[in-house]
C-alpha cells in the first residue's frame, strides 16, 4: 500500500511526507496547482500580550535561548488555555504568534545538538521533556528533507485548514472506532500536510489530508471522499489497525511511512501531545516551512502564518 511524501513536512516543513505505506519518492517533489497563501482572520490578541514578530531574530547564545523558550512555551500554553476556554474556533492572534515562535526555536534547535543539550539542561523538567520529544522529531524530519525550489513553491497548493476543536473531534471518533490513539493520527496529520494546509497532490499522486495513494484509498477508505478531513482521518486509523495499532505503533506508522526517521518524528510527537494536550494546539498553529538549500533555519522558507 502506497500513499506518498511531498516533503517531510514538520521541520522542513512544508510539504508532506508519505503515508499509507509503500516506499515513497525522495522528499522534495511537489506537483502543480498554484495558489497564493490562505489569509486567515485572527482575533486581536489582549492588550497584555506582547507577542513576539513573525521574523524576529531568535537568540543565538544558550541560556538565551533556553529563556526565549521557556518564556514562549509558558505564554503559548496560557494562551492556548483562553483560546480553548473561549470556545472560539479560531486561534487569537497572538497564539498563532508565539506558536509560529515556537516552532522557529525548536527549528533552530534541531540543526544543532551541542546546542539543544545545553538548552535543556536550562529548562525546567516537563519543559525539557517537552524539548527532547520536539527537537528529536523536527530533526528526523529535517533529515528526510530535501531543498525545493523557487518553482516548486510556487507549485504547492495551500488552504486554511479546518478549526483544530473539529479537527480532534474526528480523531476522537475514529480513535473510538478503530482502537488507534487520536494523538497519532494528530502526528501523522501534522507531518504530512500540517492538519490540511496542504491540499497538493504528491508527486507520485497521493491525495488528501491524510495523503493517501489511490489504490490504498480504495482498500481502506469506506467509500469516503479522499479529500473531505473526516474521512481521510478515519482511513488513516482504518489503515493503521490493519497495519499493527495499538498493539504495536511502530509497525503500524512505518507501514504508513517505510522510514525509520518518519516513525520516530510522528511517535515523538504523538507522545508529547499525550503528554500535554496542548501540544496538539500548539502543533496545530505551526507553519509550512521549506528548505532553501542555504542550510540555516533562518535561510528557510516560510509559506503560511502572519507576516
């Protein structure tokens, strides 16, 4: 069973990666369908709230960054508190802020281990627990990841992704339905096309949220629409029952995906989400990154999120 790989999307992070198993094209190859980035409508964050800039520089030195961290990480988890609290289907503004911060620290991060240690040696324990699960899964991610080009970006497909509360209420369904824990199909969203802000095919024709190749569709799809969330959710659980979940997760995830690096990165993930369902907030907010080929995280590409 095939279903494909765009591009590791968590920290390369753009475009998807595999899934529903079969050995997947080299990272990187993206097909057609131009469209701009979606304009999303944010709630104005409170007054109190000094969120950090888009681009703002992030700090070089450790025990910098281990504060930049720690502060963020506290401000975005208070903030993912209100917004869940509100009810509001939609992230406030400086949510998305300081998620999009988040994750160009843990970007960071993961291209230098010497670095990442000395950072977690400076975190508070939970934090740092936090730390190791998204720098090891950004950084396997980062491995899979291939450097695109002006012309491919310009290939790649993106929408507004559904609100995150129905986004899990799906995954609570299926994970009732099929047995599979909702924080791995949160993983496996996240990483293949970052909870659907990917809509482009793969190279090799995988489609959908999920990304699922068509003949793998057919075998565990239930007549579904590929494109609609609901049902891409619940084949993926449907796919990884029949691969080896809960019973064993890392047969069932590299069926989706036959890469060890793949497996680590979306485990990690779905872990650190058990951890602190936050998590799944925070994730949900991050944006599509991709590979300049320059080699530095400030050097990458970013296609979504406020500018």
């Amino acid at each position: 069973m095939n279903a494909v790989r765009l591009l590791p999307l968590l920290p390369l992070i753009a475009a998807l990666t595999g899934c529903a198993g079969g050995t997947e094209p080299a990272a990187g190859q993206i097909v057609p369908n131009v469209s701009p980035a979606p304009t999303i409508t944010l709630e104005e964050p409170p007054a109190a709230v000094d969120a950090p800039a888009p681009d703002v520089a992030i700090p070089t030195g450790p025990a910098k960054l281990a504060a930049a961290l720690k502060k963020t990480t506290t401000e975005l988890y208070a903030g993912i508190d209100g917004w869940v609290d509100s009810g509001k289907a939609r992230p406030p503004q400086h949510v998305v802020l300081l998620a999009l911060h988040h994750q160009r620290i843990y970007r960071t991060l993961a291209r230098d281990s010497a670095l990442t240690a000395s950072v977690v040696r400076r975190l508070p324990r939970d934090m740092a627990v936090e730390a190791r699960a998204n720098t090891t899964a950004v950084g396997k991610l980062l491995a899979m990841a291939r450097p695109i080009t002006a012309a491919q970006r310009k290939k790649i497909r993106l929408a507004t992704p559904l609100p995150a509360g129905r986004l899990r209420g799906y995954m609570l369904r299926a994970e009732r339905r099929f047995g599979v824990e909702w924080e791995v199909l949160a993983a496996i969203m996240l990483v293949e096309t970052r909870f659907g802000r990917i809509t482009s095919s793969s190279s090799t024709g995988a489609q959908g949220p999920m990304q699922f190749m068509p003949g793998t569709w057919r075998a565990y799809g239930m007549g579904g629409d590929v494109h609609d969330a609901r049902d891409a959710i619940a084949a993926a659980a449907n796919y990884l029952k029949a691969s080896g979940a809960p019973k064993d997760y890392r047969r069932a995830v590299f069926a989706y995906n036959h890469d060890t690096r793949y497996v680590d990165a979306v485990l990690a993930h779905a872990e650190q989400i058990k951890r602190d369902p936050r998590s799944f907030y925070a994730y949900y907010n991050w944006q599509i990154f991709v590979l300049s080929g320059r080699g530095t995280a400030k050097e990458d590409v970013r296609l979504t999120g406020p500018r």
